[in-house]
C-alpha cells in the first residue's frame, strides 16, 4: 500500500481492437505523466497463448470472465490489492464479489452486454421482436444468404438450445447435443449463414440483413451505416424477461507487468463514472456503472429509442451455467465451412471467442466452487 506510480515507463495494455477511447487513455497519460501502449489481439485463445509465451510484458489484459480459471492456475494474474482501485464502490454490486472471481480477487468488470438478434428493417419485413419465437426466424428461407450467426461455438449452440424451449444454455445431455446439431444443419440448409464477428459493419453495410448479435455491437453498428442511412434502420431484440445470453468482459492486472502500481491506477481510472461513460459513448459496450440508469439511457442521448433493447441491466446477472461442446460444434462448422464459401472464418478484429475447450470447467482453488455454474449466459 502507498506505493506511487512507476516513473518513466510504458503502460502496455492487451486489447480487442478499437475497445478503449482515445480520449479515456489520453485522460490518464495527461494525469500521472506516462505513456500508454495499446496491442491489440484477435481472440483470447491467441491472446492466451501470446501471454502465456513470456516473452511479453503487458500490464493490463482484457478478457472475458471464462478466462479468469486458466489465468489463475497459469500463474499469469497478480491478484488486486483493492486499496489503489476505490471506484469498485461505482460498479453494480454483483461484482463486488462476482461468482467467477469471488471478493474480485483477480479482476474488475469492464464491460456488460447480452446476445441478442439485430436486423435492418428496410431489408427484413417481420418485425422479428414481435414474433413468438424470435430466435427462429434465422432458419427462415426468406433470408437465405443474408443471416450471420457469431463465430463463438458456445453462444451460437446456446442460441440455438433457446430457440428449441431448452434453458439450460450449458446442457451435457447427448440427446440435447445432438438436437443442436440437427438444429444447425437444419439452419445451413435453409438460410446458409455467415459465420463471423463482423455484424457491426457487415448490417449497416447491407451485406447482412439479420443476424445474431452482440447489444454492444448493434450499438457501434450506428458508426458503420452509410452517408445518409437513418440509424432508425436499426433493430435489437433480447428477451424482455432478461432469459438470454448475458456476458462480461474484464481488466486484470498481468504477473509479467512491469508496472504493477499504475496498473491498478489505470484500472481505477477507468471505473470513474465520467470516464465509463466517455468510454461508452466511443465503443458501444455498456460499463456496469451504477452512476448509469438503464432506464435514462435513451433520454440521456447514449442510445436511440430504436435500440433500447440493447440495454443491459444488472438483474440479468443473477443466474447463470456452464458447458463444453467443442466436437458438435467442431463439427456442424465444418458442414457450414463445406457447405458455402461465405462461411469462411473472420479474421477480423474484435471477436469475443475463446471459451475453453478443454473438456472440462476452468476452475481455481477459490474461484470456482464445484456448485457454482462457471458461464453465467442464461438466466431462468
């Protein structure tokens, strides 16, 4: 406790591609006198791997919170000490002590969103919120060649586990997993998805009409629409009852850093509420600020009307389970990948992958309790 700043070094930060304001960064250079490098990665796993190589020395990583396990046991995570980081106290409660990281041992929130279904209704006639089972209408034929589903195994078999009335997003049942995959063959057949990370450019863009969706990317989606496009072309839907897929994404403080205290400076900085909500503003991903009501979001100018459904809320943490389905998942890709040239893998930045496929749960000593779910993505 009391340590000041490290003089005369580079903050490094390890990051999705435009993840972070400028203005946020450039705050904190201005503040303490340093300087701050962003690198930036595809996916976790390559990002894993990178770190794990040791011959790098980023001081902060932002992951998704499956990856808390593999970074504790890798010894590759300094634990926190919370005396440099009192903005915890601006963050909704349930990460105070969140189920993946217990007393936030390893970690702060850094970003909320859920998994929902965005389209362009000048392109898509349905209003697709308003039907009984929304989640069906990417096996409609009537979109063929213009749907996407994300390229993360686990939040797409997830979506399609809803769509079937099956809750538990995280199920090992063999009968389950192979409805999954009929499921997804079915969906190949009728409408020949797009199989990728791209949603936020490739919808306003044109080069999708509908698709599954992250709420943070239909809200950065407004940046990507064309000169003279009204964002009011813009759809979200999420289930109203908050029964969906909901994720979080992370800042913890690397073991190879060589900048430990102004790691946790940067980290409290960033939970300010002036510099969340600037953040915000630049990304689309929604901090869990207690300082922001969800219910004044539209009228606060941070998203137009027609998206507030991309609104996430903190009781949409509440629950939550876990699972490994690799092989089918493997497998039905392989037949989207057969099957269309358009299926093609992105390799573009900001992909959110990287849930462990090992077979197995991430856990740590204290982390992972053998009765606590480890993938909080659907509530019942």
């Amino acid at each position: 406790d009391g340590l000041g700043p490290e003089k005369g070094g580079t903050l490094q930060l390890y990051s999705y591609a435009d993840y972070m304001a400028p203005e946020a960064v450039k705050a904190f250079e201005d503040r303490y006198g340093v300087k701050v490098q962003i690198s930036t990665f595809n996916d976790t796993d390559e990002a894993l791997t990178k770190i794990r190589g040791g011959n790098v020395d980023y001081d902060i990583f932002f992951p998704s919170y499956d990856q808390i396990g593999r970074l504790v046991t890798g010894g590759l995570v300094r634990p926190l000490n919370h005396s440099y980081i009192p903005n915890i106290k601006n963050v909704w409660p349930f990460f105070s002590n969140p189920w993946y990281d217990q007393e936030w041992h390893y970690s702060v929130p850094y970003t909320v969103y859920t998994t929902g279904l965005g389209w362009r209704n000048d392109q898509v006639p349905a209003d697709i919120g308003a039907l009984k089972n929304p989640y069906e209408s990417l096996w409609d034929p009537a979109y063929k060649n213009k749907t996407a589903v994300i390229d993360d195994w686990h939040t797409a078999m997830a979506m399609v586990l809803l769509k079937l009335g099956i809750t538990d997003v995280n199920t090992s049942s063999a009968d389950d997993l192979k409805k999954v995959g009929d499921a997804l063959t079915q969906m190949v057949e009728a409408t020949s998805p797009k199989v990728t990370i791209t949603m936020y450019s490739d919808l306003p863009a044109g080069q999708i009409s509908l698709s599954q969706m992250w709420s943070g990317d239909i809200i950065n989606a407004q940046s990507y629409l064309p000169e003279g496009v009204n964002v009011d072309i813009l759809r979200y839907w999420f289930p109203a009852d908050g029964k969906g897929l909901v994720d979080n994404d992370l800042m913890v403080s690397l073991r190879g850093g060589k900048n430990p205290v102004l790691a946790h400076l940067f980290i409290n900085h960033m939970l300010e509420p002036e510099v969340a909500k600037q953040n915000f503003s630049a990304i689309g991903y929604q901090p869990p600020q207690v300082s922001i009501n969800p219910d004044s979001l539209v009228a606060d100018g941070f998203i137009p009307e027609n998206l507030k459904n991309a609104i996430v809320r903190p009781e949409y943490f509440d629950t939550g389970s876990s699972g490994c389905w690799c092989s089918s998942w493997r497998r039905c890709t392989w037949c989207w990948r057969s099957s269309s040239a358009r299926s093609t893998r992105s390799s573009a930045l900001r992909s959110r992958s990287g849930i462990p496929c090992s077979g197995t749960r991430p856990s740590s000593p204290m982390c992972f309790p053998a009765s606590v779910p480890a993938v909080p993505t659907a509530r019942r």
